[in-house]
C-alpha cells in the first residue's frame, strides 16, 4: 500500500502478439510490417517454450486438417481440427451468411487443384473450396499450408494461400506447454529495424535447447500516472509526457528487466531501479513510485524465469 503524499507512474503492456523467429523472414516480412501490433511495438521479450512439431499433418477431403505431434506415441489417435474454425474469425467472413463455423464448413468443399474448383462451380455457383498448399515440404514438421478459394477469388496464389504452424494448433488440443520462460527483454522504437540480424535472437536459438524453441512476444507500453497529498484527492497528471516517448519506454523496460530477471540480459538486472539513469528523469518530475505491470488472461502469456513463478498476473512497485 503506498501512503499519501505520492506521485506515481505506471506502465502496462497492450496489443500483444508472438511469432516464431522465421516469420521476420521469407513470405512473412513484407506482411508482418503491415501489422499494426508490430509496427507500433516498443517492448520485445525473447520466450523459451517446448518445441512444436508435426510427426504428420495433412488436409482431407472432409476439409480438416488432420495432424499428430511429434511428442505423441505411435498409437495415439490423430487431431482433427476443420478448415472453418481456423477461417471463421478473419474479416473477410461474413458473419451474416456463417453465423458459426459449422455453417462456414458446410458451404466448403475439398478441391486437388484450379480446374477442379471451376467445374464445381458450374454446379455449385455459390461454394467455396480448400485445396492443399505447397511450398511446405522444407518445414514439413513445423507447418502445413492450404488455398481457400471463393467465387470472388478462385484461383490459387499468395493472396489466399494460408499456412498454419504447429504450435497454431496448440490451443485446439489444449496441449499446453508447461513454460514460457522470459530470457531476454529489449525495447526498440522502431522494432523492423532491431529484429533484422538481432545478435540475442540468434545467441537465443543457438543456446536453445533440443526439446525447446524460441519465441518472439512484442507488447505496446502504455503510461498513466496519479498523485494526491492526502490520499483523498486524487489527481491524474500528465507531465509525464515530457519525457518523451522514447524516456518512457526505457522506464518500462527497466521495470520489466528488473523484476524478471532474463538470464540474457545484463543491465538494470541487479542494481537497484532507483539509482538508474533511467529512472533518475522519472524523479526529476518529482514522481515517488513507479509501477510496472504485466498482466494477461490468455495462457501463451504466463510468464515465468528462473526468478519468477509462473503467472500472467506480474507487478511491482518500486519507491524512487
């Protein structure tokens, strides 16, 4: 409980998303500097999670992906996931005519190539069709890919080529990974930049174990702050704001490092916060506290170090 009279400053993270490391390559690259959660990305954690692999995964003609891991036994039973619950939430669906993806899967047919899909559609004008992809055979454990064609758009290109990776697929089997393990934690103000050739990625992946793979979450800080002499008005000022937006994320990456400890990283590990440069511009303002918080509902967010429990709910207060 922090006592009047206090001026506080806190951060939070928002507008999280991961992607394994290949996604900054390849197809990906052009696509991914269109997502808004990366282009606006300040904060980035390295993650350490047990690897997802394929033992097989194909599309059948009931126009499901059917797949087993690597991590299951010989006589384990294949999963079994249809192509309209992985379709159903994109923008491009509407809600109005596949209230469900049950109603989306019915109006879907399996096609083996272009030509197959046009004669459908002489039949059925309205269908739509998934045909299987290619191009995977070089991560065949690790991905598989598929055309969704329409009416609007029946031909098969990049447009609507989809590919789905392992650990996509977690989720569906509720084979959840026992760790998400921080091992590293960096800010960047322009994250396309930084990621390109970035030396701790590449240590990460090295140093990675066999069973494990590495994970890149990137997260928006957001601020705000309060202040009250008495405990009883409360005030909210935005002062803060001078600092710059470059100062501020310096602040939260500092908080973050401190608490969780990355075993990469070196700086604002160990010292005290309040005796850092970064945090001596938060003082300059007369700010008493800061807060740093980490907090997410979904479980490819529990978080956890060596130093740290496992948890989705992360946050401390430090008294400048």
């Amino acid at each position: 409980m922090i006592k009047p009279p206090f001026k506080i400053l806190k951060s939070h993270l928002v507008d999280a998303f991961f992607i394994t490391p290949d996604k900054l390559y390849r197809e990906f690259e052009a696509p991914l500097e269109t997502v808004d959660r990366f282009k606006n990305g300040r904060i980035y954690f390295l993650v350490k999670r047990r690897k997802a692999r394929f033992f097989s995964a194909s599309l059948n003609r009931k126009c499901q992906i059917v797949f087993k891991y690597s991590s299951q036994g010989m006589l384990s039973r294949p999963h079994k996931i249809d192509i309209a619950q992985l379709m159903h939430g994109a923008p491009g669906i509407n809600k109005n005519f596949f209230p469900t993806p049950a109603h989306l899967q019915s109006m879907i047919q399996y096609v083996e190539s272009a030509d197959e899909y046009e004669r459908l559609l002489k039949r059925e004008p309205m269908v739509a069709a998934v045909m299987p992809g290619s191009g995977e055979t070089e991560r065949a454990d690790r991905a598989i890919a598929y055309h969704f064609l329409t009416p609007v758009d029946p031909t098969p290109k990049d447009e609507n080529r989809h590919i789905i990776f392992a650990h996509q697929l977690l989720r569906v089997t509720e084979d959840v990974p026992e760790k998400y393990e921080v091992i590293y934690i960096g800010k960047a103000m322009e994250l396309s930049g930084r990621m390109d050739g970035h030396k701790r990625v590449q240590q990460a992946q090295a140093e990675c174990e066999d069973n494990a793979e590495i994970y890149l979450y990137f997260f928006t800080p957001k601020f705000e702050a309060m202040a009250s002499r008495d405990g009883m008005v409360i005030k909210r000022p935005n002062d803060y704001t001078t600092l710059g937006e470059e100062n501020l994320v310096l602040a939260a990456e500092a908080g973050l490092i401190n608490y969780f400890k990355p075993e990469m990283n070196i700086q604002n590990k160990t010292t005290e916060l309040s005796k850092s440069k970064t945090m001596a511009r938060v003082k300059s303002l007369d700010y008493t506290h800061f807060i740093s918080e980490c907090n997410f509902d979904e479980r490819d967010y529990a978080f956890e170090t060596s130093k740290v429990k496992k948890s989705g709910v992360h946050e401390k207060i430090y008294s400048l």
